[in-house]
C-alpha cells in the first residue's frame, strides 16, 4: 500500500548500507525533518516548546545514551539521574566561570566532565555483571546526589542550594534564561539531538558498536575472538555518558533554568529513562525516541484528556494516569518484550508485504 | 502509515490544552497526590473554596466571576512548568504555586510574562525587596524572619540569653529546607548558641539516623522546616524519644492537624509559627456552610484546620489585591499587570478583615512599592493533643530585622547584579 519497493535495486555497496535502504523510509525522513527544521519553528509557542517538545527532546537524547550502554553494549545502568546531574552541575560550574563562553561549547564539555566520571563508575563493570553492575551504579546516583548536595563549591555557595542558569546568548538570542523564544530552545535542543542521533547512529553501526553488541551478546564468545572487554565497556559506559550529560546539562539550562538536584535528578529519573529505553526497545534509535515520547508525552496527553476534554478533578486525573500509564507499560511488556522498536518493525514489514502479509 | 498520521494528528490536537472561558482566573497550581498530597489538599480546598465562595455570595468579584483552573503539579518542578505554561495564556491573573522549588522556577518566567507571584510564606525570601523583584511577593512572612521568630521565642523561653544552647536544624533537603540555614547561621553567631544542621531526604520517612543523631547530641531545642509526611514521621520520632515537645519548634509549615494527629497524646505541646489564626469560628464559616458545604458545592472536609485557613487565607489576600487592582485601574476586567500594582499597593486593615468575615484573623499590613514582604510577623501555636486544637500562646511579633534585613538586601542585590536588573521605586 505505502511500500512500493519494485525497481529499487541497490547497485553498491553503500547504498545498500544506508541507514534507510528503503526510499519510502529516506523520503519519509526527509519530509519530517524538513517539517521539523523549517515548519514548526515558525508555529511553535510557549507551551508546546516547555510542555512538550523540550523534554522530548532532551530525554531522547538521554535514552539514546542509555541506550547505548544498556541497549548495545548490555550493561544495566541505573545511575542516569546521577550523570544527568553531573551534566547540569558541569554545565553551571562552566557557564559561571566563564561567561563568555558559547553555549554549545558549555553542553558539549558537559558531555565531555560526564564521560569521565562515567569512565570512573564503569570501572566495576569489568569485574561485576547484570543485576550487581545494576546495583553498583545506584550506587553511582546515590553518591552524585549526595555529592552536589553536600559540596557547596558545586552550587557556588547560593543559600539554598539551588543552581540557576544565567542568561547566555546564540548569536544575540537569549538561549538560557526567562526571555528565550520558544523557536530558539527548540531549534538548539533539535540542533544537539539531530547531531548526536546521527553520530550514535553511525556509532553503532561502525566497529565500536559492533563490539559493544558482541559483548552484550557474549561476553567470553567476545573476548575470544579479539573484543577487548575492558575497552569496549569503557567506551561504552563514557559514550553513553557523554550523552546523558548532555541531556542533563540542557535539561538545567535550557528547559528548567534552575535546578535542585535531589528533585530533579534523584532516582526516580534513572528509572524514568530506564523505562524509556524498555519501553521505546533496546538497542534500537527509533526505540529510544518512542520511549521518550512514550514516557513524556502520555502523561501530558492524559492529562490534557481527562481534565481539559472529560472535565475530571485533576487529581482523579492524576490517579487514572498513573494507572493508565502503569498498566500500559505493563501491557506493552507482556503483548511485545522488545518495546515499541518492534513493534513499529513488525509493522513495517507487514506494509512492505501487502497485501499479502503471513 | 496513514492511520499513525491521523493518529499523530489528533494527539497533537488533544495535546494542546483548551482554554477555559471566565474573567477574573487564579490558577491553582496545587497538588493532591504524592508525599505531599496531605499536606496539599487542605491548602488547595480552601483556596478553592474561597474563590468559590465568593461566585457564590457576592458574583465575583466587583461583579466579575471568578475562575480556578486546578493543575496537579504533585510538588514537582517539572509539572509544575508544564502547569505554568498551560494556564498562563487563561489570563492568569496571580500565582500562587505552594512550593518554593516551582517558585524559584516560576520567578524569571512569571516576571518575563508580566504575571506576579504571591509566595505567601514560602519561595525566595529576597524577594521581600520590591526594589528587585518587581513581580515576585512573599507577604505577610518569609523563612528568614521566620526563622528569627523560632530563635527569639527560644530567647523569650530562656529570658534572652541563649548562650551556649544548642539548637538542631530539621530541614527537608530541598531550596524550601536550606532557606533558613543562613540566618540561624547569622543569629547563631549574634547569641551565642550552637546549631546544628540536619538534613532530611524527599520525601522524609526516613529519618532515624537523625534522630539517633539528636537523641546523643542531646540538642536543647529542635526546630524543623519540613512538609508532607516528614512532619508527622519527625512527630512521631520525637515521640518515641520522649524529646520534650515544648521544645520542639516548626515552621509554619510544619503545624498543622495532619502533622500532629498520627503521634497521638504524645505530640501534646508541640509548636510551630503561625501566618494567621486558625479554627473555624469566624463568621466566614457562616457563609461557607450556607453557600458550600450544605448545598454540596463543597465537602468542607478540613474546614477550620490549620492549612484549609491558609488557603482561605491566600484566596483572601489574592481576592483583596484583585478588589484593590479594579479600584486603582478603574477596570473591571483587570489583566495581570493591574493585578501587579494591585497587590502592590494592598492594605489589609482589621475593619477589612472583619467584614470579610475574618475578624481578628491576620495582622493588619500594607505592602509598598520597595517592601513586598509585608509585615514579616508570625506568631507561636501550641497543639492542645487533648482538645485537638491549636492555639496561639504568643502575640505577632516581628522578626530580628538587623539581621533579617541584612540578608536580604545582600542576597537580593546578588540577584540584582546577576540578572542586570536596575533599582526600581526610586
């Protein structure tokens, strides 16, 4: 119906390694990100940028770092919340120390101070496996909270212990602070999300993802045939944290402007984005993006049902959705275990085969 | 592919919040679920229930209906912006989020929209000066002086000499429990006492290591800055260390039936600062029962308790400063920025309050152009366990301003120098 793949040859090697051998898909790819760069910027307002589409973004890029150590290299993570802080405090410490700096160069050295305590905290993986590593980086969320609540150094000595963005530009924009535009903060935010989908992508794709999933598949098959685990994890547990960093560190600056760490990136966000990640798929970049959606934009969407549509008390609301929300998850676990990524593939492939699907 | 485009198109049409038709709006950014809820609810029913009350009896006011678009925020930043950003464009005319993290979010957005914020005893307390923070209020407390009323109610205990006391800190770990450290810190140095500081994790069940902490160091006197179930379990902890609850002072914040209750007899004598009286004798409760409670409108469930009289309190203070805004605009129909100048110029007298129905509830005060802090008095209630009453045992007195006042203008001139904001009022 919607595939029409007959005269689609592919004649080199390239071509047929894409990321989207099929033209229905590449077009389709196109067009959303023509719609997404050039059409919604100009409609955007102030709701849909700080209700919706900002935390979107920003939580996809951290389940796509996620993704990357869990989803591709298999190992269990639950101290996210604890990098995104470590993002968000780096990205303070930088702004206020050097005002002049750009902020892309601020997120980007965010990344880069996360990548190396997430270095730091990956050392145990060489030796600690699954439910234990598990542990071990709970351990990590702990100690960072704990961390950026005790060092007053972290926070610059304010009275209550909170970090605030100070206003900083992009070429004369206001991009941190009260006065942005809403085209501004999206535009920035799906500037880092593009770039770092694509280069995780690619990542993936290339040598070092292929020796990520060789660990994650086996690790001992792995090391046998010249996967050297302490690398690979490494590489894997600074490149997911560099991800999450970034993510924490725009989640503080661009989105919130002021952050309290206990609040903001206490355990319950590990488990929110390991949620994502279960949710959306593993080891799947359109898995990572549904999650995120799933995640951000249900309760929002209920929310904006039972109470602006049907009229309910907002805190009935508030109850239904975290059953709605609940049993979902529960549902989406039981009917299809590999995440809406699966789905979405299981679907595709019935299209491409219309209208004689088996 | 067809259909997951419909479909996109109509989550993209739901997303979207509807806007909701009325002409005088106060948002009401509260929360009914998690840790907090107990401690919520109240609040938000009175609130509610006042702006209620008044469509009911009066038509609004000055003749315009009154609306309050409910948004759970569940005391959590995060939804608290998405609550700010689907009810500003209603024509919001004040905020009042009952919580200072959502506050401290809200100042820089609020000021940048031309809404104000009335943070009545809670948010920054540096917005007590006008001068800086042009759409931000906090009358008729803040932390700092309340604070420096729990210290010189030890003094009164002590006939004004503390030295050498030691005096525990129990705060919630957040922006709302740090608040007061600076202060003590002040005061601690200014009389001699010893403080110690005490953290208690979102969302404060867990507090035995701090009670193990206080039974050795055997402090003199504790005062707590903590919310939701924290106080009842902090309560309860005293109770079960039979730490003598004369002794045991909170925060505005931390004295409410919710609080108190689950201890039992045990919590007998235990106090905490007051923003206002409490109880349901007043002839507003009249007008309550007859209007709401009786006709259904309104379960009256926690009428008379502590935190139902503080969000009748601030629905009062918000309808008083829309009254005085359609005075000084000559409008009826006021927009946010009249509602500014008008809690700006808002004077609360007793002959006001009394024929509000509220004789003899509050102070009486005036809020100015450089003083948005109000009188920045509290005064002390005791909890009666057996006649599960609280009483105020102190008259409103004011807060130790040399020191107070001192903070304030250092932090608010940080703030100012921070954000290039010049003086205003000059």
């Amino acid at each position: 119906m919607l595939y029409r793949e007959s005269g689609d040859f592919k004649t080199s090697y390239s071509q047929d390694q894409q990321t989207f051998p099929i033209v229905f898909d590449r077009v389709g790819y196109f067009i959303l990100l023509a719609l997404a760069l050039l059409v919604v910027p100009l409609i955007i307002n102030d709701y849909w940028v700080n209700a919706v589409i900002l935390p979107f973004l920003i939580y996809s890029i951290a389940a796509i770092g996620l993704n990357i150590l869990t989803g591709y290299c298999g190992q269990v993570s639950l101290g996210s919340g604890g990098f995104m802080a470590v993002g968000a405090y780096a990205s303070y410490k930088l702004m206020t120390a050097f005002p002049d700096m750009s902020m892309v160069i601020v997120i980007l050295l965010s990344g880069g101070v996360t990548a190396l305590v997430g270095l730091l905290f990956g050392l145990p993986s060489l030796r600690i496996k699954g439910f234990y590593l598990a542990v071990a980086t709970l351990a990590a969320q702990f100690f960072l909270v704990w961390l950026f609540n005790r060092v007053p150094w972290f926070y610059n000595y304010s009275a209550t212990g909170m970090i605030k963005a100070p206003e900083r530009t992009i070429f004369g924009q206001p991009i941190t602070g009260a006065e942005v535009s809403p085209a501004i903060s999206y535009l920035f935010c799906l500037g880092f999300v593009l770039f770092l989908a694509w280069i995780a992508r690619n990542m993936t794709r290339g040598v070092n993802g292929r020796k990520w999933m060789a660990i994650r598949d086996m690790d001992i098959a792995a090391e046998i045939i010249g996967v050297n685990p302490l690398r690979t994890k490494l590489t894997a547990f600074a490149a997911s944290s560099f991800y999450v960093g970034v993510a924490g560190a725009l989640l503080f600056s661009v989105y919130l402007g002021s952050v309290e760490v206990g609040e903001a990136f206490g355990v319950g966000k590990s488990f929110l984005i390991l949620f994502m990640i279960i949710i959306g798929g593993l080891g799947s970049m359109f898995g990572s993006f549904a999650g995120a959606a799933f995640m951000v934009l249900m309760p929002v969407l209920l929310k904006n049902i039972m109470v602006g549509q049907f009229g309910w008390a907002p805190d009935l609301a508030a109850h239904f959705e975290f059953v709605i929300v609940g049993g979902l998850i529960v549902l989406f676990l039981i009917l299809e275990p590999h995440g809406i990524a699966q789905l979405w593939r299981i679907a595709k492939e019935k299209l491409r085969l219309w209208p004689f699907p088996h | 592919m067809k259909l997951t485009k419909l479909a996109i198109a109509a989550l993209a049409g739901t997303l979207a919040a509807g806007p909701v038709l009325a002409d005088l709006v106060f948002p009401g950014l509260h929360y009914r679920t998690g840790a907090y809820g107990p401690n919520g609810i109240p609040y938000a029913d009175g609130y509610v229930d006042y702006f209620a009350l008044l469509n009911e009896r009066d038509g609004g006011i000055g003749g315009v209906m009154t609306s309050v678009p409910e948004c759970e925020t569940a005391y959590n930043t995060e939804k608290g912006v998405e609550c700010y950003e689907s009810t500003k464009g209603m024509g919001s005319l004040v905020y009042q989020p009952l919580s200072t993290g959502i506050t401290y979010q809200l100042i820089p957005k609020a000021t940048a929209d031309g809404i104000p914020i009335l943070s009545m005893g809670y948010g920054r307390t540096s917005a007590a000066n006008g001068k800086v923070f042009s759409h931000v209020f906090n009358f008729p407390g803040n932390y700092w002086t309340g604070a420096s009323a729990v210290i010189n109610h030890i003094l009164d205990m002590n006939n004004g000499d503390i030295k050498g006391k030691k005096i525990s800190l129990l705060y919630h770990n957040s922006a709302y429990g740090r608040e007061p450290i600076r202060t003590l810190e002040a005061l601690a140095e200014k009389h001699g006492f010893k403080l110690t500081l005490l953290a208690v994790d979102h969302p404060g069940q867990e507090q035995k290591s701090q009670w193990l902490q206080i039974r050795r160091e055997r402090p003199d006197y504790v005062t707590m800055w903590g919310w939701g179930v924290m106080n009842q379990v902090a309560l309860q902890e005293a109770a079960n260390m039979r730490f003598p609850m004369e002794n045991f002072i909170g925060i505005w914040w931390s004295g409410s039936e919710q609080d108190v209750l689950p201890a039992g007899d045990a919590a007998h004598g235990y106090k905490a600062l007051a923003l206002h009286n409490t109880g349901s004798d007043y002839p507003l409760y009249d007008d309550l029962k007859k209007y709401l409670y009786d006709t259904g409108k309104a379960s009256g469930e926690h009428a008379g308790t502590v935190l139902y009289s503080r969000g009748l309190y601030a629905g009062m203070l918000a309808a008083e400063a829309a009254r005085t805004a359609q005075e000084i605009s000559g409008r009826k129909d006021i927009t946010s920025e009249d509602m500014r100048d008008g809690l700006e110029a808002l004077k609360i007298t007793q002959e006001r309050m009394a024929e509000i129905g509220l004789p003899n509830f509050g102070p009486s005060f005036e809020v100015s152009c450089e003083n948005h802090g109000g009188p920045m008095i509290s005064a002390v209630q005791q909890w009666d366990a057996k006649a599960k009453k609280w009483s105020l045992i102190t008259d409103f007195a004011g807060a130790d301003m040399d020191v107070v006042g001192r903070l304030i203008d250092e932090d608010s001139a940080a703030y100012a120098a921070e954000n290039n904001i010049t003086e205003r009022c000059n």
